[in-house]
C-alpha cells in the first residue's frame, strides 16, 4: 500500500500520537476547493438533505453527507493523499464515518464550543473506542478573526475529561442539536483552563486546500467568525473497520451505516 507524504514521516505520526494534530506538507488541489465553493453557493439557495443551519434558520451552518449522493466527493474520501494517511494512523482499513462542510458565514457563523469528538461518537452512536481519525481541509482562507478551529494540544491524553451534558430543546430534530452551537457534550471550563496553562490553544490557520488531521479526543472550539469573509472546512472522518459502533441510529448522512474498507482512487484525479 503506498502512503502519503504526511502518512510516510516518522515525525509526523510521532507528532500525532503526542499532540494529536498535524498540518500535511502539500495543500489539496485547488480544482478540489473551487468544486467545493462552487457547492456551497448552490446549498446557499437550495439546502440538500444534511443540511444544519444557524439559530435564525436562515445561515447556512453545516452541510453532512454529501458524498452519499456527489461522486466527486465520494471520490474526495478515496483520495491517497487522504485515505493512507488514515489507514496509516489507524493500522487499519477505514471506512467514512462522517463527512461534513461547516461553514461560517460573514458576520454570522456562530461558535462552536470546547468540546470532544468522541463524547458524540460513544454516547450517540456506541462507538468502542477513539480509533478513527478527522482529517480537515481550509475550503477558504482560514484567519484569526473568521472563526478557526482552536486545538488544545495534548489533550486527548488526558485520563479523564469531564463533561457538561445538556439535553437538546425539545425543538428541532435530535441530530440538529449535534450541531448546534449550543452542544449537548461540552468540556468543563475549569478543566478548559487548567489544560491552557501547559497547553496553549493553536488554531489550524491557512490558505484554502491546507489540510490537517486531528484526534476524536482531542479537546477543541472555534469563534464566531468576526469577519467579512466565509469560514468553511471540508472534515472526513475515518473510523477503523474493526471499530465500527454497534447501536447507530442517527441519520445515514450523518454517521456512516456501511463499513466497507475504502480502496484508495488510482491516482489523484477526481
């Protein structure tokens, strides 16, 4: 199996394990970026299944599962720049768990608070453990003042993380109270600022088409997005075969029903 740039450097796994993030060396082709802008355009006036949207009802806030239905990103998921890099993290086959466009637009895209990945994918959906992996790629120009995603570095290693659970209004469905800003599964302030001290917040800045990886436990936000410019971040989940939860009952375009292992696309084209 032949494996990415980013998958193939010892650093670079090493770099995972210890702080469970890394940004890869190459950025996705910008063909990629301007399909998926081109996308998001379209949903502005005619939202697909998946669609999630701001307290107004109006902004845009998420679109999931699009690659259910587009086989350009249906594709995206089997890119080798991509797929080996999970496969390579995992020691495993993967399967798409989750994929996911947030999008925050210009003045409106509202936070998302301190919170854990794998809080949802356990409690929700009964995943056994956090071996999947978020790959993230900058559709725009991700800024401080646009809302980027913030990591506290290290702290998926953390033994315990205490949680705020809150039960979704009894407006709207389950699954869109996943994605709100205000989560059902939060991280405790007081834990938020005892990791600060020794773990300072970075946010995954860079031009549209940078792309990073991120662990499931790993404690992260994002602001409000303060500026004139969208905010918008293509996320794959990748879930190792042999981790494939047992109780899903959320939506298909939500979380992956089929585990079949991914084949890696014969080439980069799309």
């Amino acid at each position: 199996m032949k494996s990415s740039k980013a998958a193939e450097d010892p650093s670079t796994r090493r770099t995972y394990q210890e702080e469970g993030w890394f940004k890869f060396s190459p950025i996705l082709d910008q063909r990629i970026i301007s399909y998926v802008c081109s996308s998001i355009q379209g949903w502005t006036s005619k939202p697909p299944l998946g669609a999630a949207f701001e307290a107004d009802g109006a902004a845009l806030r998420a679109v999931h599962g699009c690659h259910l239905y587009d086989d350009t990103y249906e594709r995206l998921t089997r890119l080798p720049m991509l797929l080996d890099t999970a496969r390579e993290i995992l020691e495993d086959d993967v399967y798409v768990y989750q994929f996911k466009i947030n999008i925050k637009q210009a003045l409106e895209g509202r936070e998302w608070p301190w919170h854990t990945d794998f809080s949802f994918w356990s409690n929700e959906d009964g995943m056994p453990s956090p071996r999947a992996v978020n790959i993230a790629v900058n559709v725009d120009d991700v800024r401080e003042e646009n809302g980027p995603i913030l990591l506290l570095p290290g702290s998926h290693r953390a033994d315990s993380i205490p949680q705020i659970v809150t039960p979704p209004s009894s407006s709207g469905s389950d699954w869109q109270a996943n994605v709100s800003a205000e989560l059902p599964y939060t991280v405790e302030e007081s834990m938020v600022q005892k990791l600060l001290i020794h773990h300072p917040q970075t946010p995954l800045l860079g031009p549209a088409g940078s792309v990073f990886a991120f662990h499931p436990k790993i404690i992260h936000s994002s602001s409000r997005n303060r500026s004139r410019q969208r905010r918008s971040i293509l996320i794959i989940t990748y879930n190792a075969v042999s981790n494939v939860p047992k109780s899903v009952t959320r939506p298909e375009f939500l979380v992956g029903w089929d585990p079949t292992p991914l084949q890696p696309l014969d080439g980069t084209v799309l």
